[in-house]
C-alpha cells in the first residue's frame, strides 16, 4: 500500500539550531514530492517541491530537501532556525501520472525556543 | 482578501443530521478539491473538481457529496452524519496545467459530531 512516513511528531529546539525532519514514503514508480507548511493560525502553504532534476531542492525561508531514491526519503533541512520557523510540517507525495491525489505524511509539530 | 475561504470554520452537531461545508476560491484557479484531517493529523484527499467535472472520487462513504455550481466553488454536502465523520475538512485548488501545481489551502472547518 502507498504511504508517507513522518519519523517525528514532536520536535523542540533551541534558535540558531538545526533542523532535519525525515519523510520516507511507499510507492512504485516516479513520484513528485513536496513539504508543506502550517503556521500557527494560517493556512497550509508550500514550502518546496521535488518533480525532477537536482535532487537536493532549494524553498523558501531557507529550508532544502534531499531526495534520495534509493532510501525512498525526502527529507527537509534547515541549518539555523528562527522562532519564526515554528509550524506544523507536511511531507505530500504523489505518483508523477496521478495529478491530484496528493498522498500527506501525519505532520511533524516543529517548536523553536527563544 | 482570501484566496481559498471555508465556511464555517467550526461546526457542531448531532449524529443523523445533514448539514453543509462552503469553499470559494478567488484565485481564478481551475481545479478544487476536499481533503479530510483525521485526529491523527492524516490529510486525505476525498475529491477533486476540474472545471466543474469530478476528476477525483476516492473511497468516501455515499453521505458525502460534493457539488461545484461553478469553478471558483465546491461545496461539501454530508447526510447522516456519524460520529466518525469528526475531523477537520480543508478545502484547496490548484492550476492543474500550471508548472507550479502548488495547492492553496482553506483554513479549515473543524466538525464535531456528538
């Protein structure tokens, strides 16, 4: 069965630290991948998307995320966080020919400390 | 000014009742769908219209039926309601032959079945 695995619900951590939130995913064939985002109060919005080409895939407010095909994963980076950076993070996946059905992982809740 | 707008945002009611979820979208978007929030933070998609045609129809019990008068709105209709229709519903669109095929998001309309 297809499916998207978020390995964290709950992170903390400290400004200035680093992130890395693990996506994995079950599917057979080309899939397109994306991170979407929910901040506190507001709607859900895309962080960054992963269709073809360099797998390591730049979005804004400085995140990036590594797709490596052999371990099924797409996981989202950032290097320095900001109290800002606090939200509720959503890894979709969706097999290439199936435009739509946009598959999301359980949600990692992010929380960052002053 | 909104782009993708559900009402309402919160709704109450009893099992076995009817009752409606709106979605309306400015952004001259082409295609809208319906997903459902379960309490384990699972987004699932339900349906999608493209054009005022259903393009998307996943596994959703018959008391679910979506109606899009035109492009800008889908509507939620659901009958009977259960006690396991308890979620949060996000309506979204999309441009479906847009390079982006980002998805825009409602804020969401949290159901409560007593």
């Amino acid at each position: 069965a297809q499916s998207v695995s978020q390995h964290n619900h709950h992170v903390i951590l400290s400004e200035a630290a680093s992130l890395e939130l693990g996506c994995n995913y079950s599917y057979g064939g080309t899939v397109n991948l994306f991170w979407y985002v929910q901040y506190p109060g507001q709607h859900l919005q895309l962080l960054l998307k992963y269709f073809s080409g360099d797998p390591l895939v730049k979005g804004i407010k400085g995140f990036e995320a590594e797709f490596i095909k052999s371990k099924f994963s797409f996981n989202l980076r950032k290097p320095s966080v900001q109290w800002s950076d606090t939200a509720e993070y959503f890894c979709a996946v969706r097999l290439a020919d199936s435009w739509g059905k946009l598959q999301f992982g359980a949600g990692t809740q992010v929380v960052v400390t002053p | 000014d909104t782009a993708v707008s559900q009402t309402p945002k919160y709704l109450v009611t009893q099992m076995g009742n009817d009752k409606s979820i709106k979605c309306e979208q400015n952004l001259g978007h082409d295609t809208m769908y319906w997903y459902k929030q379960d309490s384990k933070k699972f987004l699932k998609i339900m349906f999608s219209y493209n054009n005022k045609e259903l393009i998307i129809n996943e596994t959703v019990p018959n008391r679910f039926s979506p109606k899009s008068p035109d492009k800008a709105h889908l509507n939620l209709h659901i009958n009977s309601l259960e006690l396991g229709d308890s979620a949060v519903y996000f309506c979204a669109s999309s441009q479906k032959r847009a390079t982006n095929e980002k998805l825009f998001f409602g804020s969401g309309t949290q159901l409560s079945v007593l």
